[in-house]
C-alpha cells in the first residue's frame, strides 16, 4: 500500500544524488534535465503520500509537513549548489529531516512499522 509512495521518494532521492553528480562533473544540461525530471518527483511523492492520509492526527500533520521540508531542502541545495553557494546549513537540516521523517513514517500504522 505503501509502495508506490516508497518507490517515489526514493527516485527523488536518486535523481537528488544523479543531479549533484553532474553539477560536479560540470554537465550543466544533463544536470538541467535531471532536475527537472526530479521536480515531477516531488509531486509524485507528494500526490503518492496525499493518497496515504485517511486520518489527519497531528502526527500525520508531522509527517507531511518534514515531507515538504525535504523536498524544498532538496530543491534549495541543488540551487545553491549549481550557484556554487554554501550549502552546509542546508546539509545538516536534510541529515536531521531525513531521519525524522524515517521514523514517523515507520511509526505511523501503515505499511512498515519497525517502531512500534
Ligand atoms: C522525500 C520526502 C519523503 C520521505 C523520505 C518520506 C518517507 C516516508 C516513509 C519512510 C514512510 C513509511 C512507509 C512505510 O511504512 O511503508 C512514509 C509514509 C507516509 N508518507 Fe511520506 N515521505 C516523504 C514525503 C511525504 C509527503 C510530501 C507527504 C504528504 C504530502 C507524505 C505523507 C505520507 C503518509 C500519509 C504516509 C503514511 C504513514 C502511515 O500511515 O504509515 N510523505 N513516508
């Protein structure tokens, strides 16, 4: 049930990946491509995990809320990046975020629940 939103957000974070691997090895089109292909991601993950939400408790609110945090992380560190702008801050909030999202969704009843 879970999968579709799975598979998504993990495209997402291999495009992310695929993306800064071109931005560093100076292929400004590919990188073009790429991140535009990752935009269509983000609503992927976005609708998928929309069509997960059959309750609106405040852990649910949480959870889509650090989400969308990690989807504009990813979008404000490709900017900076190809900017070549410092992206530290931006490093440690998607560390921190990633993680937090990790749990709730494993937490919340669907799909895997490994902590609970
Ligand atoms: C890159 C961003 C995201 C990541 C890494 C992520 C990660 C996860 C994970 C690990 C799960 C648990 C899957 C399972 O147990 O099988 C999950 C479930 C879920 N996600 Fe996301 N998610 C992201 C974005 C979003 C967004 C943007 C929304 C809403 C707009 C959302 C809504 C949900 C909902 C409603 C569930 C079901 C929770 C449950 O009842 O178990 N997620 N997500």
């Amino acid at each position: 049930m879970t999968d579709s939103h799975v598979s998504t957000w993990i495209l997402t974070l291999v495009l992310f990946g695929v993306a800064l691997i071109l931005n560093k090895k100076g292929n400004a089109k590919g990188f073009k491509i790429i991140h535009m292909i990752l935009r269509v991601f983000y609503l992927l993950t976005i609708v998928t995990g929309v069509m997960l939400l059959y309750i609106l408790s405040p852990m649910y609110i949480v959870k889509i809320v650090v989400g969308l945090w990690i989807i504009s992380l990813i979008e404000l560190i490709l900017i900076r990046t190809a900017k070549n702008k410092k992206t530290s801050v931006l490093w440690y909030q998607f560390g921190f975020a990633f993680l937090l999202v990790l749990y709730l969704g494993l937490k919340l009843p669907l799909g895997f629940h490994p902590f609970s």
